[in-house]
C-alpha cells in the first residue's frame, strides 16, 4: 500500500491593518478625484436632456421580448368607459348620467387620480355579440399601445356581456397591459379568485342578456301562477319592473353560488358559509332601481335558504307550486341533482 502523501499546510492570511494617516491619505486623493469627475460631467452634460422614464420607455419599446412597463399610481392614464344600451333609450340617458358622475368622484375623491389624467369614452351599443362597439375596440387598443394604464367604469357588465371581448379583457389584467380595474358597485382584487370571480360576472351578465330576449309579459303582477314577485324578495335575486320576474342580481347570484359549493363540496358548516357571506358583503334590492341594503346572515337563514326549493326553480306559494322554467327562462342557484 503505497505511502499517503502529507498534506500541505495552509498559510495563515496575515490581516493588514490600515493606519488612520493611510486611511485620511486615501481619502483626501478621492476627494480629488470625485471633484475632478464633478467638473468633468458639469461642462459636459450642461443639462439632462433624457429622464429615467426615457430609459424606460427605451427598454419597453426595443426589447425582443414584449415587456410592459408598471407605472405607479401618479403617473397612469385612466378611461373612464361608460356604456348605454338602446333597449330603453330614455332609461338609459338617465342613468349613464348616474354613471360619469360616480365614476369620475370615486376616481377623484377615492382614488385620487389626477383629472387631467383621466379620459371619459361614452358608447351607446349592445354589448351582447363582440365586434359591435368601435369605441369599446379602440379603448382595448388604446391598452395595447400604453395609451392607457387603468380602467373604470360602473360594473362589469358595462364592459362585456359576450364571452369573447370578457376573455379579451381578462387577458389584458394577465398580462399587467390593463394595470388598474376599478368598478362602483363591484371591488376587484387583481388574484386569480379575483379573476375567477370576475369572469363569473361577464359570464353571468351574458346568460342575463339572454334571458331578457325572452317574452315574459303575460298574467297580473304578483300571480305565483305565472312565476313572478309576490312581496317576498329572494337573496341573490332582484324584481326586473318591466315583468316582475326574477332575476339573477350579478355579484350576490354568484356569492351564494360560492356558498352553495362550499356547502356541497367542502363540507363547510352554516356557521362557516354565513362568515363567508357576511365578510363578502352580502346585499339585496327589489328591483334594479333600488339601492342595496347590506344584508347579515345567520347560519340559521342559511339553512333556511338551502331549504328552499325556489333556488332549484320550485316556486311555492300556498298550496301551489310551479316550475318556473317552464314559463321563462329562470335561472336556478342549484341544479335538481344537487
């Protein structure tokens, strides 16, 4: 067995030590030297002719890969759209009047945008099939470009009611293109639920516009008979005025679409889902020309709500009992097999 070698010793590192005269020579030299460069870079840039915003636009607009470039909240352009539809004309001037007023104090008071940063695009078009509004495709564009950075407008279903433009805006939020979207009567959090929940709400405005195609004008107000508003209001639900049918009301249809499948498919307990409800924001109005009222849940009205065979389309009054499917497109909480 051949012989190991020794290993080598290693050499200590001798510290070396600076003296306070070495230390105050050094320096007094770079003092000279950062005076010199001073006066160097004094003749020659004479003024700043380019900002760390150039750069970045630089950077942004010469890439090879797409970057978009986040601004903080001082320096981003907003649009406020605005959208009315041509269902009921003298309906609609009226509240688009509502909107611009809204929106422009929550962007000013609430935000603190500054106004001249602000741009305000009205449309009167249906936002049921894609491709039907010039003004909503250039603000989209306008994203694209950096011409704008945040969006507001009064809910979401202002913004789409199709599938296709809903997908598209969605989109733009994932790429950071749209920096800021900001609604009313709806708070979105730019997460993944946010974005679930948000595309639940376009989906949910679509089947709405759906629905309201049908012709639902027949029998007296009130008449269980013919499925319609008989003085009892149903969470999650709001009296259409033109025909007293019920109609899903967007964000608490879906909050209580959230319960139910905490219910059935997380096995939460009432207590729990009526936290859930409470925390959210639970809310109820008659009709849609109503305010809404905070509602508070208990996990007693919980049970009572999942008890209620109106929510899978059963409408009971009495000793009558109707499917409401069958006399217009209701839109049930829960299927029969849950």
């Amino acid at each position: 067995m051949a012989d190991k070698k020794p290993k080598k010793q290693r050499q200590k590192r001798v510290k070396e030590f600076l003296t306070l005269e070495e230390v105050e020579k050094q320096e007094s030299k770079l003092a000279e030297l950062v005076q010199k460069s001073l006066a160097i870079r004094e003749t020659r840039l004479e003024e700043n002719e380019r900002s760390i915003d150039d750069l970045a636009e630089y950077f942004a607009n010469t890439s090879k890969e797409a970057k978009n470039r986040i601004l903080p909240l001082e320096k981003r352009r907003y649009v406020i759209y605005l959208r009315k539809s041509t269902d009921d004309e003298a309906k609609q001037v009226r509240s688009i009047d509502d909107q611009r007023d809204e929106c422009m104090a929550m962007a000013i008071d609430a935000l603190h945008i500054d106004p001249s940063k602000i741009v305000v695009l009205e449309e009167s078009a249906s936002a049921k099939i894609s491709g039907n509004r010039p003004i909503f495709d250039d603000m989209l564009q306008g994203f694209r470009t950096g011409k704008y950075h945040g969006l507001i407008s009064w809910s979401p279903d202002r913004i789409s009611r199709n599938m296709k433009e809903a997908g598209e805006v969605i989109e733009l939020i994932d790429h950071e293109i749209i920096q800021d979207l900001q609604f009313k009567t709806y708070q979105f959090e730019n997460t993944p639920n946010g974005k679930m929940m948000l595309g639940i709400l376009f989906a949910t405005s679509k089947q709405y516009s759906d629905k309201l195609a049908v012709d639902v004008k027949r029998g007296s107000d009130g008449n269980i008979k013919d499925g319609k508003y008989n003085g009892v209001i149903k969470k999650g639900y709001y009296v259409d005025v033109s025909n007293n049918y019920f109609v899903p009301d967007s964000y608490n249809w879906n909050l209580l679409r959230v319960a139910v499948d905490m219910r059935l498919y997380e096995n939460k307990s009432n207590v729990e889902i009526a936290q859930f409800l409470n925390d959210s924001g639970l809310s109820s109005r008659k009709d849609q020309d109503e305010d809404y009222v905070r509602v508070n849940i208990t996990k007693q009205m919980v049970g009572k709500l999942f008890e209620d065979s109106f929510y899978f389309g059963l409408y009971q009054y009495g000793n009558n009992i109707v499917n409401l499917m069958d006399i217009y497109n209701f839109v049930p909480l829960i299927t029969p097999d849950e």
